[in-house]
C-alpha cells in the first residue's frame, strides 16, 4: 500500500481538490492507498473537511493535534501513522503535483528508498523566496556533512525502512529535508515542475517566518557556528601577539609621544564586545535546543482522528 501524507494548516478550500487529483491518479494505477491529512491547528474549517472526507472515502484519514506544533511536527505525525509499504509526503496545497506519483513508485519499484521531487521549476513564487532559498540550500550544503540534494523541498517518497529509521528520531528540533539524506540508503531524484498554490496562501513567505526554520536546519547539523568563536579568538589573539611586538619596538626606537589615541582602544574595546556577545548569542541558540530536547516533552498531542479506529502505531 502506498500512504500518502499531507499537512494541513488553514486549508479548508485545497482539500476536497486534493483528494479528487490525488484519487484520480492513484485510482488509474490500481494501486491500494491511503490519504493521510494531519490538521495542525488549523483556525479554518479543515477539521470539518477532513471529516467529511474521511465519511465520503474511508481511505481518508485524519489526524487533529491540539494546536498549531509547525509544519515539521505534522509531517512527523503522519509518518507515525501512515501504514503503507511506501510513504509520500507532499504539501496539501497541490503545488506538488500528484501527477509525479508513477513516477516516483515506478523509481521505487527499481529499488530507490527515496525518491526526491527535484523542482526544475517554481511558478508563482516570489523573487525573494527563491533567492533565499537558493542562498539557504547553498549554505546548508557547505556548512553541514551531509548531502542535501539542491532544489529539493519535502516532496518525496520513502519506503518503508527509511520511515522507520525517521520514526527512531527523536529530535525536538526537526528538519526532515536534513534527516532523510542523514538517514542514507539508496536515493534519487524526478523532475517536476512546482505549480502555485491551488488557493489560500503561503505560511512561509517573510523573513520571520523562514528564520527559525533556517535555525534549526543549521545548528541540528552542523557545529561550525560554534566552531567560528576558536577561530575568531585565534585570529584575535594572533593580531594582539603582532600588536605586542610592534608596541614594545615603538617605545624602544621611535619618537616619545603616546602611541595609540583613546579613540583606537574604544573602538577595539566595542568592537571586542561585540564579537563575544556574537559568540555568546551561538552559543545561546544551542543551547536553548540542548534545553529543548532535554525537557522531552511529546512532540505533539491529538485532538482527534478519523479513520485510525483499526488500530495504528500510537
Ligand atoms: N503547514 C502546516 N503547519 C504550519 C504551516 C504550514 O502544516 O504551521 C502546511 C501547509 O498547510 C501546507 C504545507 O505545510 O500543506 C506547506 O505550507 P505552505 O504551502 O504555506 O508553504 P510554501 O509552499 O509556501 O513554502
Ligand atoms: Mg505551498
């Protein structure tokens, strides 16, 4: 069976839509399936239409936290519940187009345990959207050990083993895009073109929207922001031991009037205190997630569900 999971936040107008494209195509390849729509904390009415989806076409399934977690939680909580042999993860907005599904199951079939949905295109997004996040996926690929495939989103399909392993982690801060390539295994890439949005509108398009999401990618994979204080302090004190020497063969041999003005020490002094409160402000960001995980708080709570009644993993 193939799961296909979606999540859900104020999408009351793309659901029914969804369903009909995503039936539509799995329904031609005869294929059994299941749609797994997680509503997180959705204040439009998607919980009603989840619900009567779910008595429309039993192979509708349901899942309601208690709040708004973020889209990282909902996409968990759906591979907690999916049950097929291979899991699709896609955005509920039909930007991801169901259409590329035989082709992923067909990669699938050969053997792949992911199969990425590589945009070759993106229509209707903003300039600035696609400029951060070429720039973000640049960075994270230099910064961080693992091999994150470029112009890839959360469109993928995982087999089974792969879901699993992702189950198995239980990290606070989740950045899924990392944890697939982390995971390994054998994975690929299909090309598509990324359609706009069906209707409503995009929950990440500002600055503070995308920031936090930028965050965690970068400190759940990579050291080097706490690496950047050593190399700073080294270079600091490098320049100080050069300072030193040419202190000390000015006051020896050159003219006797004072060296360095108040002016030069105050800015080395800000500029010093600065940089350190930079360090300190890392360090801060990990630690805030160290406190996070520690905590171990479940990373989400459910409301209600539809269509689980036959029993599912939790
Ligand atoms: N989403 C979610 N929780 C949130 C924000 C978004 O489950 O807090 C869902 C949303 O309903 C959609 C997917 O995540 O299915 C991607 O969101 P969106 O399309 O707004 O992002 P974009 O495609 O513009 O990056
Ligand atoms: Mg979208």
């Amino acid at each position: 069976m193939i799961s296909i999971v979606a999540p859900v936040y104020n999408e009351e107008q793309v659901l029914p839509e969804l369903h009909r494209r995503v039936a539509g195509v799995m329904d031609t390849l005869g294929e059994p399936w299941e749609l797994v729509l997680v509503n997180d904390g959705s204040r439009d009415r998607s919980a009603i239409v989840i619900a009567e989806l779910n008595r429309q076409d039993a192979r509708v399934k349901g899942i309601s936290f208690s709040r708004n977690f973020g889209f990282q939680v909902a996409v968990t909580a759906g591979l907690d519940f999916a049950s097929g042999d291979a899991v699709i993860l896609t955005d509920a907005d039909l930007q991801d187009p169901p259409e590329l599904y035989p082709d992923m199951i067909a990669k699938w079939r050969e053997g792949f345990d992911v199969v990425y949905g590589v945009r070759v295109s993106r229509v209707g997004e903003t300039r600035f959207k696609l400029w951060t996040a070429k720039l973000f996926y640049r960075l994270i690929r230099r910064i961080t050990k693992i091999d994150i495939p470029l112009d890839t989103g959360d469109f993928r399909l995982m087999d089974r083993r792969v879901v699993k392993a992702i189950r198995s982690m239980p990290e606070r801060n989740r950045f899924l895009r990392g944890m697939v390539p982390w995971v390994g295994f054998r994975q690929t890439g299909v090309p598509y073109e990324r359609a706009s949005r069906y209707a409503g509108e995009s929950k990440f398009s500002s600055v503070k929207q995308m920031l936090p999401f930028a965050l965690d990618a970068i400190t759940s994979f990579s050291y080097l922001p706490l690496q950047l204080a050593t190399y700073l302090g080294f270079f600091m004190a490098g320049l100080a031991a050069l300072a030193i020497v040419a202190v000390v063969l000015v006051r020896l041999f050159g003219p006797s009037a004072p060296l360095l003005g108040q002016a030069t020490t105050l800015v080395a002094v800000l500029f010093l205190g600065g940089v350190q409160l930079i360090c300190l402000g890392i360090i801060g960001e990990y630690l805030g997630r160290i406190y996070d995980e520690v905590k171990g708080r479940p990373l989400y709570l459910i409301d209600q569900l539809w269509g689980f009644e036959g029993g599912s993993d939790k």
